[in-house]
C-alpha cells in the first residue's frame, strides 16, 4: 500500500467520521444530562431532507443548514416534551422519533418532489464546497507531512472543520464551565442539583437542544456536503453507531472523536477494497461493507458493562414536595 493510498483512505475517513462525530458529541450533551437519546438516527435523518430541501428550493446550502437544525429542533422539543416533561420512556421516545423521521422524509419528499422520497441532486451554492487551508500546495513537496496536510487535513467543508473545532469546545463547556458542571451533576444527582436552586427540567431541555443542534449539523454535513441531495435512509444506521462509539469512548469529548474516527477508518477501507485480498483468503464485500456494524456489535456486547454511564440517565426527574 503506497503513501497516496494511506492518504486517500485518512481522507475518506475524514469525511464519513465528520457526521458521527457530531452526532456522538449531541448523544454526549443529552446523557451526561441523565437523558438518553436513541432518537439520533431521527434527528439526522429529518435534518438531512429538511437541509437538501431548502438548499435546492433556495440555492443556498447556508439556508438548507439552518433548516436542516430547526428540523432536528423540532424532533429533539418532542423528545423533551415526553421524556422530561411528560416523564415518558426515553427510550420509546426516541425509537418513536426514529420512526417518525423515517416515514415522514419519504412521505414529504414524494409530495413535494415526486421521486420516490429522494431530492433533486444539489449543486453549485446549494451543497457546501471544500476549503483549501493557507499554504496546503505549498507545502505539498515536503515528505510525509506535506502531502498528508494537502490531501487529508485540507480540503474539507466548513462543517468538517466545525466538528473537529467542537471536540476541545465541548471538553471546555463540560468540564470548564459552570454550566458544564452543573448538566454532569444533573445526569449524576438531579436531586442534589435541585437541592441547590438550579432548575432540572431547564438543564435537561438545553442538553437535548444542543443535541439537537449538533444532530442537525450532521444531518445537512450528510447531505449537503458529504453527498448532493437526501436520499431515503441516508443515515444508514449512524446514529446508532454514534451511540455506540459514545460508549466506547464511555462519554468524554476526546473518546469520541477517536472511537468516530476508528468507525470512519473501518467505512472508508470498505469503500476502497469492496473485496480485500489477503493472499490466502479473499474478504468478500458484504463482509466488508459490514465491518462498521460488526465493530457496533463487537463494542456493545465487550463495553457495555464496563462502560459506566451517567447514574442518573434515562430516569425522569420527579421534583420533591
């Protein structure tokens, strides 16, 4: 394997580890918060057609992100509404949410388009184009490193930068800030929090906001920067990898960002050999293909319990008298 090879796969990578990252940082807002949140599938799901839609309506793939978080906005307020304010199933919730998002895109985007639930392909201003970093050609000649910022740091979208810059950010809110401390302290003893005047219900709603937000990045990355329109199913099952990677990297910011990319690597090696020649054995490309999923399984069954989540999580906050 040659060095533009590696580098070729580090930058697939990239790009496919960009919407699980964000999507793992909003599981990692809303749990830490004592909310669990299977509904990211959903949520991603819902901001990709609602971005690929306006993006073509208007041309701009700006506008297509901002309605593509309004979208998850509005799955992740009726996630609150029943887990928090209804004190409901959170899981059930977000399996509805994940039903939901799936029938509702291919429903509306057979109304409005007539393509089987698929958007008009996007182009020009209306997806989001790849960003060439100060000095990336030239440094180009320079061994190893050269080619490696050229081809795998530079020439991403904005929102592949946005989500790397999130990973320190939110390791700053989560253990650097007041507010930080006190949604960690509401996934671990709501009641201690309560104690001290801060309001439960006010915490939990802004951590599944923010997941909300930070699906909804996802959701547009998917489809207006990774491809050129929505396609039925797009997410593909990744946000049930993300939460799978969330435990992996048993809820920190830093975790996160190396078990997306160990998922993302896994992808981008299976688009590049369908059928991986070992010499003695030839990988066929279903195995392939499934290597992401496998890993999912492998994680779940080998982490989920040693993994220690927040004590608190999945339980609705009942307020003393």
């Amino acid at each position: 394997m040659d060095l533009n090879t590696v580098l070729q796969i580090f930058d697939s990578a990239v790009r496919l580890m960009t919407p699980l990252l964000l999507a793992c940082l909003a599981g990692l807002y809303s749990e830490r918060a004592g909310v669990f949140d299977i509904g990211l599938e959903g949520k991603m799901l819902m901001a990709a057609f609602t971005a690929a839609a306006v993006a073509y309506a208007t041309g701009s793939a700006w506008l297509g992100l901002i309605a593509g978080i309004a979208g998850s906005l509005a799955l992740s307020l009726i996630h609150g509404l029943a887990s928090i304010t209804f004190r409901g199933n959170q899981l059930i919730s977000g399996v509805a949410i994940n039903f939901l998002a799936s029938g509702l895109t291919v429903l509306l985007g057979q109304k409005i388009f007539a393509l089987g639930g698929r958007t008009p392909s996007l182009e020009g201003a209306a997806r989001f184009g790849e960003i060439a970093l100060p000095l990336a050609e030239t440094l180009r000649p320079l061994p190893v490193i050269g080619p490696f910022y050229a081809e795998v740091i530079s020439g991403h979208s904005i929102l592949v930068y946005a989500a790397f810059l999130l990973v320190p950010l939110t390791w700053w809110v989560l253990y650097r800030t007041r507010f930080g401390l006190r949604l960690r302290a509401v996934g671990e003893n709501p009641a201690s929090v309560d104690t001290a005047g801060v309001s439960v219900t006010r915490l939990r709603y802004a951590a599944v906001a923010i997941a909300g937000l930070l699906c909804g990045l996802a959701g547009a990355y998917l489809a207006t920067g990774l491809s050129a329109g929505f396609v039925k199913e797009m997410t593909a099952g990744r946000g049930f990898i993300a939460l799978a990677a969330l435990i992996f990297a048993k809820w920190r910011p830093w975790g996160a960002l190396g078990a997306t990319f160990l998922f993302g690597l896994l992808e981008a090696i299976a688009n590049r050999y369908p059928n991986l020649d070992l010499g003695l054995v030839t990988i066929p490309s279903m195995f392939m293909n499934a290597l992401p999923y496998i890993l999912t399984v492998i994680i779940l069954a080998g982490f989920v319990g040693r993994a220690i989540p927040p004590r608190a999580g999945g339980e609705p906050y009942v307020k003393e008298r």
